[in-house]
C-alpha cells in the first residue's frame, strides 16, 4: 500500500505497528541473550573452580576452557547492551507515533509540554492565538526535539527575529516542509535522535560556535611543533647510544631538559586550548548521529539543498569534522592517565595534540556555526 493514500492517523498507527513489532522481536532477543550470557558465566565459573580444586593434568584444560567461556560472557554482554539499545530506539520511535496521533486528536495531557513556556505578557499576538505554552501551536509541532531546533520554530512563530521574512523565504520554507512530510522515516529518526540529546544550553552552544570560530595560532606555532618532533629523537638516540656502546654520558637528558623547557612555556595556552576543545567536542560529539542523519538526505527543494550544503560532504562533512575533533579530544582527554606525564615528558604530546587542534580550527572551526544553524533549520522544518 502506497503510503501517501494512508490518513494522517492511519499513517501513524502503522508506523507505531512496525515499531512495535520490531520492539518485541528485540525484546525476545535480550531475554534470550540475558540467560546464555547467565549460563556462560555459570560454565565460566564452574570450569575455574575445577581448575582450581583439580590436581590432574586436566587442570590446564580446565583453565583454557574457562577462559573461553569467559570470553564467550563478555562478548554476550556486549551484544546483549546493544540489542537493549536497539528496544529502546525503537520503543522510542513507537512512542512518537503515539504522540504524532494526540496531536491529531488534541489529546493535549498525553503531549509534551512546552519547556519555554508562554510568550512574553506584552508580545502582541501570541496570548490571543495561543502560539506558545500551554495547549498551543508550538504544542502541536511538538515533535522538533533540539533545544537550537525549538529555537528556531519559537524565532518564526513569534517573530523573533530582527528581520520578517519575507514572500520567498516563507515559501521557500513551506516547499521544504511539503517535500519533508512523506519522508517519515527521515522525521522520525531525525526526532528520535534529537530526543536522545541533553540539552547543552545556549550559552554553552554559543560558547561553541565562538571557540571554533576563533582565529587560534597562540597555543603552539609551526617551529615549536618540529623542535617537538626532532627533541625526542635525539632523546632516545641519545639515550640508545649511551645503553650500546662508550660515550657521553647522561647526553640525552640535554633534549630532554630542552623539552621540558618548551613544554612550560606553552603549558597555559595548551591548557586554554584543551578546555576549549573539551567544551566543543561534547556539545558537537552529542549531534553527531544527527549531523550524519542530515548528511544522508538527498534533499530536491532548494531551500533543503541549502540547508543540505551546510553539512559539508567528504573529508569536509560536520561528521568527519566531529569524528576529527573527537579524535584529538580524546588523546587530550588521557592526561588524566597517571602515566600520560611520563610519556608527555620525552615525546611532547601535549604540543602534537595542541597543534593537531589549532589545525582542526582552521578547516573545521568556521564551519561549525553553518552546522548548528543547519540543525536548527532541518529540525524545526522536520
């Protein structure tokens, strides 16, 4: 059956049928993951404990069988959490239907609420015609799930922004919407994902947007990066030849000092640096399944092909920047490690990262706010 002859309602409740089948299917899945993983955690401990009490020439058996069935467990547990994960996504995905048919049905107590709340008391419109709040407009379109998405839609419903838009960019916008409203599986992942998000905030966004934005080039510069290249070589060449054969003595700890001289004297920009990052790569990390879910559409309207383009494609897309970001964020991250400043101390870690991050701006940072925005148009046009 055609999907485009089904009612609004009809549309809905065989959505919420497929998801609900493939809810249950998984939900079989996980109690049946949940006692063969319990039965080779049995196997695993019963194996170790003939191990330990056996004193024939199986007790070797014993061992290696128990550490299979060990592994055996592990990799069941793994599997069980991601086959939970997948119930969960779709129950979710079942439960925006449920939502999509009060909404038909102004069931407004089985609605989300509006978590900005009514408009200002002065707005000239929005009382009288209920656009915000309680029982409202916005209520109605409740499916945009993203605080720069609800933003948006709150922007235009309101008319928030310094400028009206005008004839073209209305229709423009409408045209989008028309061209979205049968691709339900692209709305109902896109708000599924969306709903999956915390909530940075707005002045952590914007906190963002302007450290990726910024110029940077003050943490490190180019011929700090190569003395942080070469000063380690030296260190362990050095140090291999005074371990091989007669010569200087303690030779190497000359780069080494020299290296730790220059570690201190960039140590408070890198620190700025890495915070910054750290800020950016949560807020960016967390959209990265939606920014690739935008990236997969094959928009025809050119107001979607706009917002489309925001994304980037190839070794330029906001996912390849994300997973880019996240990438050196993570090594950032393992400073915590107790023995990450014994290896920072002769290969110079900190001043790699710093200049792979400086470096990350520049191809990636001025594009960040071209993501956000493209987020918030493709939501609340979703």
């Amino acid at each position: 059956m055609d999907p485009r002859s089904l009612s609004p309602s009809e549309a809905y409740l065989k959505r919420a049928e497929g998801y609900a089948a493939s809810r249950s299917d998984l939900n079989r899945r996980s109690r049946l993951l949940g006692w063969v993983r319990t039965g080779a955690f049995i196997v695993a401990a019963g194996l170790f404990l003939a191990w330990d009490v056996s004193e024939s020439a199986l007790a070797a058996r014993y061992a290696a069988a128990g550490g299979l069935a060990f592994l055996l467990f592990v990799g069941l547990v793994a599997l069980h959490r991601r086959v939970r994960r997948e119930e969960e996504w779709f129950g979710l995905l079942e439960g925006l239907c449920a939502e999509g048919e009060s909404r038909l049905a102004r069931d407004w107590e089985d609605l989300p609420e509006d978590p900005d709340g009514p408009a200002p008391a002065e707005h000239p419109y929005a009382g009288d015609l209920s656009v915000v709040g309680e029982n409202s407009l916005m209520q109605l379109l409740g499916s945009v799930a993203t605080r720069p998405g609800r933003d948006r839609l709150r922007g235009w419903l309101l008319g928030l922004n310094h400028r009206p838009a005008d004839s073209k960019t209305l229709l423009a916008r409408q045209a989008a919407v028309a061209e979205l409203a049968p691709r339900a599986d692209f709305r109902d992942r896109f708000t599924g994902l969306g709903r999956l998000l915390e909530d940075p905030g707005q002045a952590v966004m914007a906190r963002v947007a302007a450290w990726a934005a910024a110029p940077g080039g003050d943490a490190v510069v180019l011929w700090q990066v190569w003395l942080a290249r070469v000063l380690p070589l030296l260190t362990l060449g050095l140090g291999w030849l005074e371990w091989t054969r007669p010569g200087p003595q303690r030779a190497w700890l000359v780069p080494l000092a020299v290296g730790m001289v220059l570690w201190w004297r960039v140590r408070d920009g890198i620190g700025a640096l890495f915070k910054g990052a750290g800020v950016g790569e949560t807020a960016l990390d967390a959209m990265g399944p939606l920014t690739l879910a935008a990236e997969g559409l094959d928009p025809e309207t050119p107001h979607l092909r706009e917002v489309r383009a925001r994304f980037g494609t190839g070794d330029a897309s906001a996912s390849v920047g994300i997973r880019r970001l996240r990438f050196w964020t993570g090594i950032a991250e393992s400073r915590r490690n107790q023995f990450y400043a014994l290896f920072n101390l002769v290969f110079l870690v900190d001043i790699h990262v710093a200049w792979g991050l400086e470096r990350w701006r520049r191809v990636h940072g001025a594009r960040v706010p071209g993501w956000l925005d493209g987020l918030a148009e493709l939501d609340a046009l979703a």
